[in-house]
C-alpha cells in the first residue's frame, strides 16, 4: 500500500514539474511574441504560429494536470472522465498537433532550399497562407474529435460506481473505432513533422558538408551551430515520435497505469518541444538570457 501511495504521489510530482515547465515556457513565448506585438503593431509569420501553438498548449497542459489531479490521482482507484471534458481533452491536442506541423512546414519551406519550380513558388507564398494554415488547424481537429463524442459512449472499463477497472477485459467497439478514428485523423500531422524534419536535418547536413569543403576545417563556429540545430532536430524527432506513440496508446488503451505514463510521456513532450523552440529561436533566446540576468541582478543586490 505504501509502494502505491508513493507511485501515485512519484507520478503527479513527475507531471506536475512538467508542467510548469511547459507552462513557464510557453507563457514567456506568448507574452515575449505579445509584446512585441503593442511595440510593433505587427507579427511575423513565424511568430504567429509560435504564439498560437504556445496559447493551445497551454490550454492543453492544464487541462492535463486538471484531468489527472480530478481522476487520476488515485492511479490504482481512478474515475471515469465526462465525455465532454475529454472531448475537450482531445481537441485541443489535435490543435496543437496540427499546429506543431503548420510550424513544421514553415520552417522546412523557408529553410530548405528547393529547384523545382512549384516548392519555389510555396516558397514564396508561405507567409501569406500561414492565416488560412491556423485556421485548419483548428478547423481540422473539430472533424477529428467528433467521433469521440458520438461513439465513445459504452464503458465497459467502468463499474457501476463509475470507476475504472484497469483489469476488465471487454472492449467497446465505439471506444475503440473512435480512438483509431481520432489517431487516422492525426496521422497525418506526425507524417508531416516527420517529414519536415528530415528535409530539414538533410539539408542543414548537405550545408555543413560544403562549408567543411570550403574552409577545409572542422572546427568552425558556423559548423558547430549546424552541428547543434542537427543534434537538437534529431533530439526533437525522437521526443515526437515517442509522443505520437504514446496518443495511439492513449486513443484505444484503457489501462489505468498506461494512460499515466502515456500522459507523462505526451506531457513531456509538448514542454520538451517549448523549450527546443526557445532555444532555437534568437529573438527568443536573447531575452531569455536577459530577463535571466536581470532576475539575478535584482536578488544579489
């Protein structure tokens, strides 16, 4: 029992600090990106996607940690969620999903260098089209998470108190087509992140193999910020692999230790990813670093 009890408080410590991390996060970015926005009275297209993507996890954050702390909190004696805050639940992850594979494009179509005519003129039309790309991507997610609602309406993993029983057996065939439903309708933003970022990782690669041929040195500055955004994308790959992993378990699994770890796993990467965009932004990266020495400027005095 004492094991238990010290899993369960291990696991809500664990996604409690992930968090706030993600929270800290993508609240710098939101307020950073705002600022700049009542000086500036403008937003470039990169921040706009930023900024959204930052405000929709946010959302999702919290109400991963709601979720947990109202029924998840006993892990080995949980509660069933309302179907409408798990609708919520999802829709919002699927917007930050797609919001994630809007960024995705945009980067790889600014980034990457490309010959053929058609990705050239994408090229140049990106930042017009990023408006209508956000509006999909909440547009989108409503069609994806429909079927939950609709069709995840049996609960054969709950008893008649209404908790869930993680060693029951039975399926629900409506729990399971919504699940597979919702995870076929975000399959595609994975492909999409997926693939960007080996465009990405292939070209910045190519462009560290000519600038070795050119200087004829190894050790260079330039060389090493290739070789760090390569290290951080690749890192970056993993993380959102393991996450979409991590949903699929989550859309047709009903065992209540699996949707914490899965949830840990999810978690971790929506505050994982803030903080690769942090880093990988230089606009973000200097004030960062200047609110840092700021805030430790004030308490050594």
């Amino acid at each position: 029992m004492l094991v238990l009890d010290l899993l369960n408080v291990f696991c809500l410590i664990v996604i409690a600090s992930v968090t706030a991390i993600g929270v800290i996060g993508n609240g710098f970015i939101i307020l950073a990106n705002g600022l700049d926005w009542i000086q500036s009275k403008t937003m470039s297209p990169s921040d706009m996607i930023l900024t959204a993507l930052s405000l929709s996890r946010l959302l999702f954050l919290g109400l991963t940690l709601g979720i947990h702390c109202l029924f998840l909190l006993d892990v080995d004696n949980p509660q069933c969620f309302p179907d409408t805050l798990l609708l919520i639940w999802a829709f919002v992850n699927a917007v930050s999903l797609w919001m994630s594979a809007c960024l995705a494009i945009f980067y790889c179509v600014k980034l990457v260098s490309f010959s053929r005519v058609f990705f050239v003129k994408i090229k140049l039309q990106i930042s017009r089209l990023v408006p209508w790309l956000l509006l999909g991507s909440v547009l989108g997610p409503m069609i994806i998470s429909v079927p939950i609602f609709f069709l995840r309406k049996c609960k054969p993993y709950c008893d008649e108190t209404k908790v869930l029983q993680g060693n029951n057996n039975r399926t629900c065939s409506g729990n399971l087509i919504s699940g597979l439903l919702y995870t076929a309708g975000n399959f595609p933003s994975f492909i999409i992140v997926l693939a960007s970022s080996v465009l990405l990782i292939w070209s910045l690669r190519r462009h560290a193999q000519k600038m070795r041929q050119n200087t004829g040195s190894i050790k260079d500055s330039r060389m090493d910020v290739h070789i760090k955004a390569i290290k951080t994308l690749v890192s970056f790959v993993i993380l959102f692999s393991a996450s979409f992993v991590a949903l699929v378990s989550l859309a047709v699994f009903t065992i209540p230790w699996t949707i914490v770890l899965c949830t840990i796993v999810v978690t971790a990467y929506n505050s994982g990813h803030t903080i690769i965009l942090m880093a990988m932004n230089p606009k973000l990266k200097e004030l960062l670093k200047r609110c840092l020495q700021d805030t430790i400027g004030r308490c050594l005095r």
